[in-house]
C-alpha cells in the first residue's frame, strides 16, 4: 500500500519522508509532494488512464486505473493499493461498495472484495474470481450483477449463478454474447444493460421475473435504416450484404425515429432526477429515454457526435458528458458549453465523472490523468503523463 499526501510545512520545500510499518503484510510509504496531494505511478507503466470513480458510504473516493491499481482520497492523502497489498489484479475497470460495506472491485481476473482491512477474492466461485469483468451491480434484492467481456451478464445471489444474454440471443452481425460495459437499476427497480459489441441496451424487471417465474430481458435497437445507413460504421453487416446500401441518400431517411434507440453501442447508462436514462454512445453523442420515446442530443443541439463515455447531472441539476477527444461537455438544460485541455482539463480523452459529496467534479483520463473541478478551476491531482 503506498500513500501520498501533503504536509505543509514552515519551508514549503518538498519533503520526501520514507518509514516502514504493517500495513496487510506490506510496507507503506509516505510521499508528500508540493501543493497538494497527487496520485503518483508505482508500477512503472508506460500507458496507462484512470478509468473509473467511486465515493464510498464513508466519503472516500476511489479510482482505478489501467495496470498502476486503484486509490483512495480521504480528501488529504491518496492511498494506492495494487497485487501486493492482495488486490487480484493491478487493473481495475470498476467500483461498488455492497449493503454490508465491502469495496468490490472488477478486474480481468474476476472480482475482489475489500472489507477496510483485507483483499481476498470476492467467493469461492472460481469463475467469479477468474472471469474478465467489465461492469458491477448490486440490486435492491441484494444479487450482485457483473458484466463480462464476452459471456454477458451473471446473477449471484449469494449461492448460485445465473448467466444471462450469452448465447441465448441472436444479434445483426450474428454475436451471441454480449460486453456488458454498464448496468444501472431505475428508480422503478428495471435493471439496464448496455452492450458494447452491438446488442444495444437491455431492460430487465425483477418484478415481473417473481411473478412469471420467468427471467425475460427486453431489447433496444437501432431502427432498420440505422444499418442502411452504415450509421454504425460496419458496411460489410448492411442488410443483405448490399453494397449499395451504402448509397441510399440520407435525406430521404432519419435513422433516429423516436422509437428507437440512436446507436448499437452504448459505453454507459445514467438516471436524471426526473427518472429519464440517458445513454452515452460510441458514435451518436448522448440519447435520452422518457419511458416512451428516444430523443438524440447530437449535431444541431450544438453538441459532441462521437465518443460519450460518462453523463452524470450534477446537484444543480446540470449535466455533464465526458468524451473521447472533445473534452467535457456541461449541458444546462438549454446551452452546452465545451471544456476542454485550454480551459485546465488535463486531457481531452475523459473516461469518466464523478461528483463528490461536496460538489466537485472528478475526471479521469487517458495518460494517468486525473482533475478536479470546483465550478471554476481545474486542478490536476495525478502524475499526468501523456
């Protein structure tokens, strides 16, 4: 476990103070860097991002990164714990805290739990603690959901395994199983998946599983023009093979009728405060769900096409949309305005938002970059390096 942290002294130099004590087994050190607290890499990884935030029940906040671990800010220090400290693996895609008050985290080597002390695998299901896993869900029932690369979703409640959108679905370019990169439960208790390998999303309603006895999943799609149109990038998965699909004229057609969901793609999925789902695509900007119709926020709202990984509302109610290459987007109901690397953002490939309990903004992005965002300035609290 390696903790950073600032201590302001009387000189206001730089200190660099090492001391060993028992920490689960392992050393701890103690780096106090200028100005304010930083995550600093260990692992020595060359490319790496933050790619995902979590605030616990206690208030810390958690990010994982790609091969440098996750961390943990108290609001003075960051902690870093990584594959010596017990963490199953040093790449962490995502982070929940249970009803009982366990970190779990989801890696490619299944899911780890931490209970403030100690790492230890999640189960003794060894699929659970060997499978890639891309999303984690804790239901109001208690079951634990987890996305995988490339065999759905699974069910655990706590006995028994049930695996679900893996082979049992057919799909337009004739995938079984799905990458569940998101889940979220509405505030109706519907679960949603969101497919990143063309299944668009998923709803399921654990209420009408008890009654029926029967665990159904409803679809959304893309229209059939969405494919005529090569809207989703992939000529060779036009209807019928067609060549000249590729041609019919655009202004005849809107691929996003209101019926339909706008791409095939979705990275994440969030809840606003009037119950509406909005769905950050991979190549269609951000699509809103009212519970009846689907309304696109793409070229003529003046806003991103390409690349949404995040959308959260904020408590003012303002929402934000992390992107791939166009910075961060802040949408007021009305006007969207763009922040990017000029305004002091510290990358403009953002993977993530996240609001603490005091209302700043968190983002994470590519090159180990992490900001923060008070509402007027950004400071970048991790050793960036592009």
């Amino acid at each position: 476990m390696t903790k950073y942290c600032i201590n302001n002294s009387i000189y206001s130099l730089l200190l660099v103070l090492t001391f060993f004590t028992s920490c689960n087994g392992q050393n701890k050190t103690d780096i106090i860097p200028s100005g304010h607290p930083k995550m600093i890499r260990t692992q020595g990884t060359n490319y790496t991002q933050v790619g995902c935030g979590f605030q616990d029940k206690a208030g810390n906040l958690w990010f994982g990164t790609l091969n440098e671990g996750v961390y943990r800010y108290n609001g003075k220090s960051f902690t870093q714990f990584t594959k010596k400290d017990g963490l199953n693996d040093n790449c962490v895609n995502v982070i929940i805290e249970d009803r009982e008050g366990n970190l779990l985290f989801g890696t490619p080597a299944g899911i780890c739990k931490y209970d403030g002390k100690t790492f230890a695998p999640f189960t003794d299901n060894q699929l659970m603690n060997s499978i890639s896993i891309s999303s984690l869900l804790e239901d109001k029932d208690g079951n634990i959901w987890f996305g995988t690369k490339n065999n759905g979703v699974y069910r655990y409640d706590g006995k028994s395994l049930a695996n679900f959108l893996n082979k049992d679905y057919m799909f337009h370019r004739k995938i079984h199983a799905q990458l569940i990169m998101d889940m979220l439960q509405d505030k109706k208790g519907n679960i949603w998946f969101s497919s990143w390998n063309g299944g668009g999303v998923w709803r399921y309603d654990p209420a009408a599983a008890r009654s029926t006895g029967v665990d159904s999943f409803t679809n959304f799609s893309p229209s059939a023009d969405y494919y005529l149109l090569n809207e989703d990038g992939r000529s060779f998965n036009n209807a019928d093979n067609d060549p000249l699909n590729n041609f019919r004229p655009k202004a005849i057609v809107d691929y996003r009728p209101k019926d339909f969901i706008h791409d095939d793609m979705i990275f994440s999925i969030s809840e606003d405060k009037a119950g509406n789902i909005w769905f950050a695509t991979r190549r269609h900007g951000a699509c809103r769900y009212d519970g009846k119709s689907f309304t696109s926020f793409k070229e003529k709202e003046g806003f991103v096409s390409y690349g949404i990984s995040s959308i959260v509302e904020d408590k003012k109610g303002n929402f934000w949309f992390a992107t791939g290459k166009n910075g961060v987007w802040h949408y007021d109901g009305k006007n969207f305005k763009n922040l990017t690397v000029k305004d002091g953002l510290v990358n403009n490939d953002v993977w993530f938002v996240l609001e603490d309990k005091r209302g700043n903004l968190w983002f994470g992005t590519r090159g180990f970059g992490l900001s923060r965002y008070d509402g007027k300035t950004f400071t970048t609290v991790s050793d960036y390096k592009e």
